[in-house]
C-alpha cells in the first residue's frame, strides 16, 4: 500500500484538514496541509472549513482546536502524545496560586490543559508572550507552566512576573556549557534558542524566538551557519528552505518523544477510524475559549 497516497485520499473522503507542529518528523510535515508554530496553528485551526482536523502534534495542541472549533471532529493521531510540560501544572495547583495572590491576573502559556486555560485569564504562545505580558492593565502577573518563557518574558516588561515552576525537559536538557563549546568550534554560527531553554542558555543566543520564528530568521539573514536551540524537527523546514546554509544542533538528541509519536502508519490509522476524538466538556470550553480568544486579539512578536 502507498500509505501516503492511502492518507490523501481519506483525509478528501472524510473531508479533514492536516495541521501539524514544526517539531514533528519529516514524512508528517511534508504530508500535511498546513504546518507552524502553535500560534499559527491554533489561527488556522479556528478558520478552517473542513469537517474534520487531524491534529498532528501534542494533546493540548488538539484540544486548542477544539475549544476553537467545536463543530469540528478533531482527531490526535497517538493519544498518548502529551506534553510533560502542560502536566505540570493542574487547576486545582492554579486556583491555590490565585488565592495566594488575590487579584493577580493569569497569564497561561497555550502548553496547559484546557481546565488550566479556564482559570487564565488569558493564554499566551511562545511567539506572543511579550505583547501579551504587556498588554495587561497590571503590575503584577503570574505566568505558568514554563518558567522559562515567564523569566524571558520578564526581561521585557515593567512588571513583576510571579513564575510557576514548570519546564520543558527536553529544552531544560540544553545547558550552557554545550552551547559555549559549540560557539568556541563554529565562531561564525549564530545561535538561535526557544524561549523554553533556560535563562542562562537564552543569555548566550543571538535571537530567541517561537519554532516558526526559526524559519524567519534565517532566511532573512545573511549568515551561513547556525546553531539550532529548539527540538530537531525545525531542521526539516530549515534545510530545505536554505540549501546553502549549515544548521548545527545545539545537542544531539534535541528531541521531544512526545512530538515524535505521531507515524504514516497512526496518522493513516487516525483516519481510516476516525480516531482520537479530542472533546472536553463544554462548560470548561467556554471558559478555556475566552483565554485564547483575547490571545488570538493581540499581534505576534516573533
Ligand atoms: P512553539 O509555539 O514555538 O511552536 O513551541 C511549542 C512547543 O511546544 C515548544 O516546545
Ligand atoms: Fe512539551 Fe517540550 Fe515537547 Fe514542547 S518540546 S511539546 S514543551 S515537552
């Protein structure tokens, strides 16, 4: 079986719309319909008019498409495709930091469970969080899950930033060592990182930005070679839109096993039995919408 020619031809009979993240693997980004950063995907996700959404990504990233398009079927491919980090935080946990700081508005990264997201008072991605930090009437926030984001995004604004301390494992796994041996081997490389890297590895970089961000920058820049802050999935795009330039990873198995997951095969399967279907209760939803809806308002920075 051609199971590629096999995944067209369902995703026309079921009439579905193929969104995947930067980081999954090459054969899923080049099948896909559309692909980007969360931001851009949760934008396409509340405007596509297919009946059915197959989300290739993590669990909150399917549910993003849900809240924002609950008259769609929404399909995860692998359901057990989470994110530790959105795990680390739960609304019970939120709800006991708000009555610690009485008033205090929430910002909520997009990586949460969208019980968390209904706490929030807004939600944010990585390609957004400074304008939306800044967008708030406050002096005072509190920012969860991703410390990390929360402490870059501090860097920015004239605002006290209460951090929840989740992360990212697989960008906390990168120190700062590794990254100065890499700059003292390729002096010329420009270091690009995620804001999930830790603050002293955001220290070292030359420009911080979202996974789409990647893919800007270094089109637009005349370097040639570059080290890589992000899960590998982004060299898939890279390399192809730049044959002339040289990407370094800052580490070897810069990988998320979560990310990686989603296969031809359970994509293929996804489809032929219409299965996960992402749904939460609709109470939660709409509380969940309001976050993401008022994120959706404000312009992306990178
Ligand atoms: P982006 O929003 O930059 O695509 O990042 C999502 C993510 O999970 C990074 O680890
Ligand atoms: Fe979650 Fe990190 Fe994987 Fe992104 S890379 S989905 S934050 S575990």
């Amino acid at each position: 079986m051609d199971i590629k020619a096999e995944i067209k031809r369902l995703a026309k009979e079921r009439d579905a719309v193929i969104l995947a993240h930067n980081y999954q693997i090459d054969d899923i980004q080049e099948i896909a319909d559309f692909t980007g950063d969360s931001l851009a995907l949760s934008i396409e996700a509340s405007k596509v008019s297919n009946k059915t959404i197959v989300f290739c990504g993590v669990h909150f990233m399917a549910e993003t498409a849900y809240i924002l398009s609950p008259d769609k079927t929404v399909l995860l491919p692998e359901k057990d495709a989470g994110c530790p980090m959105a795990d680390m935080v739960t609304a019970e946990g939120l709800r006991k930091m708000k009555d610690k700081f009485p008033g205090v508005p929430v910002v909520c990264y997009v990586n949460s469970s969208a019980a968390v997201k209904a706490e929030a008072d807004i939600c944010c991605t990585s390609a957004n969080a400074v304008n939306i930090v800044k967008s708030i009437d406050s002096d005072k926030i509190i920012f969860a899950p991703d410390m990390n984001l929360g402490h870059f995004v501090s860097r920015f604004v004239d605002k006290e930033v209460i951090l929840w301390e989740g992360f990212c494992p697989t960008h906390r796994r990168l120190t700062s060592k590794e990254v100065l041996e890499l700059k003292g081997k390729y002096p010329d490389a420009v270091f690009i990182a995620h804001p999930e890297c830790n603050p002293d590895v955001v220290d070292l970089a030359d420009h911080v930005c979202s996974t789409s961000g990647f893919y800007t920058f270094v089109k637009q820049s005349d370097k040639k070679r570059f080290i890589i802050g992000t899960e590998k999935g982004v060299l898939y795009k890279l390399k192809k839109e730049n044959p002339d330039k040289e990407f370094i990873i800052a580490y070897d198995t810069f990988q998320c096993k979560n990310m990686k997951k989603i296969t031809l095969k359970s994509l293929y399967e996804s489809l032929r039995d219409m299965k996960y279907i992402i749904k939460i209760d609709e109470d939660e939803r709409l509380k969940a919408y309001d976050s993401i809806k008022k994120m959706l308002e404000v312009p992306r920075n990178y």
